[in-house]
C-alpha cells in the first residue's frame, strides 16, 4: 500500500536546553538519523517532515545529490497534534497508509518500520511499542510512591504509529472537535474507537528527550 | 547513619542463558561492579553480598588486596524476597540503614547511591527511579490497545532502594506474614503504608536481563 511518513520535528526541545532534533548522534544530526531510517526502508513512498524552515537546513546540508525519495518540508502547529495534523493535511491524493514518527526517535530501524506498516495493512492501526519489564509506581507531588501499577499488559509507546489515512483524518477531526489533548496517535485512535495493534520493537528506539537519553543513544549505535 | 549495603546476587539468570552476574563488561564481572560501586560510594560502611559461594569468587577473585570495606556473604533463598531477607537477617547490630541493591545493575553511580541514602536519611525510605517520559497503554490478549494509562507520577523503578532496618523488617515481617510476593522493597514498604521518596536517577542505571543489555552497558561504559 502506498504509504507517507509524516516525522514529527516542530518542538521546541524546551527540556534540553539546545536542540536536540540538530544534535550530533555519533557525528549525524538526530533528525537527519530518523529520515535517514525512513528513506532506507523499502515500504515509504514519501517522507513529510514537519519542522520549520531552520532545521529543514539540518537535511539540506547533510545532502549533497537529493534524497533517495521524495522529501517535502511543513510548517509545525501551535503543538504536536496541530503538528501531525499539517502533515496530514499535506498528503498525496494517492496515500493509503500513514506512518507518523517523533523526528527525536533517530534509532528506529527500517525492519521495524516495515513491520509496523505490515502490521497497518493488516490491522488498519499498529504502532511500535515496548513491553513494561520493570516494577511500575504513582507518585504523589512530592515524588513519594502512592500505589503500585501493575506492569502486565502494560506497553510504552513508541514511533512509528501506522494508520489507514482516513482512519488518521477521521480521528484527529475528532480530536479537532472535542477540544482533546493527545499525546500521540494511538490515543486519537481511542477516541473514535479504533484497535491499534502493538508491535514490539526489536531494537532500541529511544527518545530522544534529556541530555543523558543522547549519551544512551550514542551507545547504541556504538554497538550496533 | 550507619548504612549496609544488600547486593542480591542469588538468581540463576534463566532468561540470560549463561550467568550474567559473571559476565565480563570490559573486563570486569557484573557483580563485581556492582559492588565497586558501593566500596567507592562513601556513604556505606559495611556491604553484604546474597549470593552462593562459587559466584563469591567472582570478587575474591578480583580482590588482591582485600576489599576496602567490610564485604560480607550470605546463602540466598528460594527467590528474590527471601534473599533480601536473608540479607536482613546479617545486619551488624549498629546498621541504621540498609541499601538494597541488584547485583544485575552494574552501572550504578556512586552518587545516585549517596543521593538515594541521602534521602532514605530525610525521609526513611527512598529509592533510586525513573520518570515514564512515553505514552503508556494496556493491551488485550492480542496485543492491542484497550485503555490509557496516565503517565504522569509513574515511575519505573531501580536499585538501589534504601530504608531504616526497622521499616524494611517490618515490611518484609509482613510480606512472610501475609505470604505476599514483591518484585522489589518499595512494594514490601506499601504493604506497611510507608511512603517512599522516588530520586531520578543522574546515569543510566539498566538491568542487565537480556544479552543486549550487556552489549548496552558495555557501551555505556566505553563512553562514560
């Protein structure tokens, strides 16, 4: 199915202090890692990346022939669901499927992409995510535990998150309508009803969100 | 106060396939550097390690010199909690608090271990955690999504967790009591009603569970 990668790069990056969509990760803007995943994988047939104009530099200067695919730029909204839905708005007549990431993901691989999109065609919505394996608490305000959670079945979302595009267009006009706030598509997707089938992710996909989440990051790829 | 140091180290590491307490991360055991970190922070007096005797020679092994603080083994139990007690059970008569620690997070950083005594001092029960940044969902027998899970006040939790003796004998007084099973102390301390103070974590503190974390850790540790 014709699928669009809408990479999410509009933030402001405001608990880091510095850019953390610009930073190097082993020598390669974070951003520029998380096109780059998409370009490779075999199942995108175009990337939209929603940022402003200044970090659209950050793929410009890293490309000397182009892109292997095509690569358009959109401006942000006022936060990230005004954000994905400027992408939305933006798609081709022909899209079929949309895949929207955190442009501050730059690990993810193209082999989990390709599952993820693989597991949209079958199941409509599918998102990368990773089982909870530690013990889980709530805290009061003053970050003392108040309850346990039980980790069972629990799942922390990740990106990509694959979606049937008027199954996506449909949610977020119902997240326009009722003035709700989502932090990411899986949540819109609950909001008119939607099973979104989880896929585990098999190889590290942080956020990129704290200075130490970059030094974890550059880690990895040092492994891998 | 006068602070002892837990380390359980009594597992059989069934998921690992080979023993990862023993395992070599640049060239020094897991167990090993779990208890360096204690020897080194100054905060601890004395450090009891649960574990049988052939994974004891990992640190005599290791030790030309002797240890630069009192280093103690115990014989585990039958599982995690029994260990911690058995643990419990070797105080030195003038311990005022204990720091229960994993023996499979290595990483640990002698600071956050004198942050979390530091604040197990104030407030009597701590423990060394981390802030669930990313959207949480539960799932059904399909893996999909079925509700949202709010992340705000969850925390993930690590080790080391310190308290009063008194308290965490309490609580694992009445964990034997009511035959409860705990995945770690914070929950024995919910069983008495005992609030405790949550310190994020400075460094990356991971389990090591599967052999990718190894690799991880590895890698951390090359770029520290």
């Amino acid at each position: 199915m014709n699928t669009t990668a809408i990479i999410v790069a509009a933030g402001s990056s405001q608990r880091m202090g510095f850019d953390k969509l610009a930073a190097p990760l082993a020598g390669v803007p974070v951003l520029r890692r998380s096109l780059d995943a998409f370009l490779t994988s075999g199942c995108i047939a175009e990337v939209i990346v929603v940022c402003p104009p200044e970090r659209w530099k950050l793929l410009e200067n890293a490309t000397s022939g182009g892109f292997a695919k095509p690569v358009r730029r959109v401006d942000g909204g006022a936060n990230r669901q005004d954000s994905v839905a400027n992408g939305l708005a933006a798609l081709a007549p022909g899209a079929e499927l949309v895949a929207v990431h955190d442009g501050a993901r730059p690990l993810v691989s193209p082999e989990d992409i390709t599952r993820c999109v693989a597991a949209a065609a079958s199941f409509r919505a599918a998102s990368l995510a990773r089982r909870v394996t530690e013990t889980l608490k709530r805290a009061d305000a003053d970050d003392c535990c108040t309850e346990a959670v039980a980790r069972e079945d629990l799942w922390l979302m990740e990106t990509p998150q694959v979606f049937e595009v008027g199954l996506l267009r449909e949610a977020y006009a119902k997240v326009r309508a009722e003035r709700l706030e989502v932090t990411d598509e899986v949540s819109a997707m609950q909001a008119i009803g939607i099973r979104v089938k989880f896929i585990e992710a098999s190889q590290p996909n942080p956020k990129i969100t704290r200075p130490s989440d970059l030094v974890l990051a550059t880690a990895i790829l040092t492994i891998q």
